[in-house]
C-alpha cells in the first residue's frame, strides 16, 4: 500500500494512493498514519480490505498540500558515510561499524514544503536517502535475516544538511543536520509487502534540473537489514521510528570548487524507484 497524509500542517488526514494512482480518504477508517496503526496488522488489515472493496471515498487532490506520510515520529536515526561511492567522493575511509547520528523528528516537513536556508549559512547541501520505518519493538535483534520482519515500510528522505555547522563547528554532527526543514520526508509512506528488495533501489536527485545524484541502494556498505539489527544493539526501535541510511555519491560536499552549495531560490527534486518524487523550493531563514 502507498500511505500518505494530506492537508494543512499539524492538520494532516491519512489516505491512500491505489493502484490506478487515485487518491482515497483513509479518515473514516483508521485515525492517523502514525507508529500505532503500523503496529496494528487489525487497522491495517481493515485498511487494506476497504481498498480492495472499493469502500474507500475518493479526494479530489487538486490544490491539496502532501504532509508527511508519517505522524508523531519518535527518532529519526540516520547512517552516515554509508555507501561505497559517497566515501571514496569524500575522502573517507568506508566505517567499520554504521556512523550513527541522530535528526530531531520536529525537522520533518512535507516532500513539497519549502526549506530553509539557515541564517549565516554558505554550506547548505543536499542528501537523497532511502527512510526505512520500523513497525514492530526492536531490541537486540539477533540476525539480519530477522530484521526485515520490523519494517513496516519505506519512504523518501531528504537529508538536508549544513556542511560547516556539521564539520567545522566542533563536536558531533548534529548541529548540521537539526536545522529547520531540514528533513522532507514521503510523498509516500510504501508497506515492505511493496518493496521486496530494498538493496535494488534506484535514487535520484537534481539541482534546478541538473542531475547530481545517480545511485543505488546496492552500493550500500551496511544493507538495510544490517542497519536495523545493528541499531537494535544501542536502542530499542519503537513502531513510528525512523531511520534514515544515507546517500550515494554526487553531493556538493564531494564536488570541485567552488562547491556548489544550496542558495534560496534553488530547487531540489529528488526521487527513489516506486517510493515516490519529492519537489522543494529552498528560501532564506
């Protein structure tokens, strides 16, 4: 199923999108798209029954804002330097380990909200990445195999990041990556029935038409699995948590200079193959 939440910020209601790209309401069915609902195979189950009933009311999406497809995120933990050909554009040896890092969830914006350019700026750069959304308690999970069994689904994330607040400022990475805006999720939220092979996903990202990002989740040095596994080592993963694994090569950090860093006035546009196309005009803080 493609799960999706529309409406004005902080009122969003949950729908779908169905096989023939129709927009459904979801409101008389289940409350919210939120960490309870993924955690409840009954709502789910009822959700997917009304669709293949043809139950569910039709919205007209005309003019209709696309919110994020998940509510009430618990943590946002995201990967870095986890794919082969961003380490090497970067100079950086490929971990040992997953680099763990954490977004704060008040960071997540619609897939065609603007963002913001923070004050003072001059470094303000762009990351595809493929969210992975937990669905099921996660503790001190004991295999990859079994790992897969807590996603609840996929979506597309934008990682925004603010390369001088990340890497010249001391300490951790947090105070580039927690800007406001800073991380444009969905359009959709895609249930795992959906993408069975999350290591042969297509990313794609341009810069006011300009391809820079042409990658694939293949080139992953920790598989999505590994990642859930390994973060269960630290944390319990709650229904509703995030977890964003980093992105491919093609970043401004990794270009030439002058580096082309994001100004106000670009447009980002950023896809992953079958999960979905986001769009965002960048403007000043």
């Amino acid at each position: 199923m493609k799960l999706l939440r529309v409406g004005t910020a902080g009122a969003e209601t949950p729908a779908l999108l169905d096989a023939e790209g129709v927009l459904r309401d979801l409101s008389g069915v289940v409350p919210d798209i939120d960490g309870a609902l993924l955690a409840d195979d009954a709502a789910l189950g009822r959700i997917r029954a009304a669709a293949d009933a043809g139950e569910l009311p039709v919205l007209d999406a005309t003019g209709l804002r696309v919110g994020p497809p998940l509510a009430r995120i618990g943590k946002i933990v995201c990967i870095g330097l986890n794919y082969h050909d961003h380490a090497r554009e970067t100079g950086a040896e490929p971990p040992a380990e997953p680099v763990i890092f954490f977004k704060a969830a008040d960071t997540v914006v619609g897939p065609y909200d603007t963002v913001l350019v923070p004050r003072k700026s001059t470094k303000t750069d762009w990351e595809v990445e493929l969210a992975v959304v937990i669905g099921r308690t996660a503790r001190y999970l004991e295999s990859a195999e079994e790992a897969l069994a807590y996603v609840a689904g996929y979506a597309v994330a934008h990682d925004v990041s603010e390369r001088e607040f990340q890497i010249e400022r001391g300490g951790t990475w947090d105070k580039g990556k927690n800007c406001e805006t800073f991380n444009p999720l969905g359009p959709w939220l895609v249930t795992a029935d959906e993408v069975p092979d999350p290591q042969r996903l297509a990313l794609k990202l341009w810069v006011n038409g300009e391809l820079k990002q042409d990658g694939t989740t293949a080139e992953q040095i920790f598989p999505v699995a590994e990642v859930v596994r390994y973060v269960s080592q630290f944390m319990t993963l709650y229904p509703g948590d995030v977890i964003n694994t980093g992105t491919p090569a093609g970043v401004a950090l990794g270009q030439p200079e002058p580096k082309p860093f994001l100004r106000a006035g670009d447009v980002v546009e950023l896809e992953i193959e079958g999960l979905g196309r986001q769009r965002q005009e960048f403007k000043d803080a």
